[in-house]
C-alpha cells in the first residue's frame, strides 16, 4: 500500500510550465514529508495550450507530476479542473508564485 496517493496538491498556473520553478524548489525543501505519496496536478489555465513535456527539474527530484489543459479562464475552473483529477480525498490548493515555509506541507498531511 506504500504505493498509493494519499494527498493531491493542486496547482494552477496561467504561465508556461518552466515559470514553476519557485514553488517547486520550496516544496523540494519541505521537511518530514513522503512525495512517494503525493501527486501534483499542475493546471495550464490559459486558452492557449503550451504543449509543454513536465519540466526536467520536477522529473530529477522524482516528483509525481500530470499536466492538465484548462481552456476556460478562472482560476475556479483552474482548480475544479484539478478536483476532478486528483486520486486521493487529501487535496492541497497552492498557487503557482508562492514560497512554503520548510514545514508547510508535514502541517497540512500530518495533523
């Protein structure tokens, strides 16, 4: 069972896929957190499709990353998009130009 989604962390982003790297580079420094069981929905919200492949950098640090295209602008349509993916109940909304604090993540999975 080790290999299940227990959490799904959502991200919508109106940029192409390689302005993620901010968030991506805080949630690499999180502490006491297993990404064996978390799954990142990273949202295109533009009604341009940026056919993009998951960024080098996510795929290196073993990051379980699926794109989605959301044509409909909103960031509403954005994360309801990322709702109707997600594999777990556990679900985490971030914003794409944020930094988390070192222990944001262990706080939210493990209460």
């Amino acid at each position: 069972m080790s290999g299940l989604i227990k959490t799904s962390i959502i991200i919508p982003t109106y940029n192409p896929l390689k302005n993620l790297t901010i968030i991506f580079r805080s949630l690499k420094n999180q502490k006491n957190v297993n990404f064996k069981n978390i799954e990142f929905l990273i949202v295109q919200n533009n009604k341009y499709y940026f056919s993009e492949v998951i960024p080098s950098f996510l795929i290196k640090n073993n990051f379980k990353c699926k794109i989605i295209h959301e044509p409909q602008l909103g960031l509403h349509y954005a994360r309801n998009a990322g709702i109707k993916m997600a594999q777990s109940n556990n679900l985490i909304l971030l914003d794409d130009d944020i930094k988390l604090a070192n222990t944001h993540l262990s706080k939210l999975i493990n209460p």
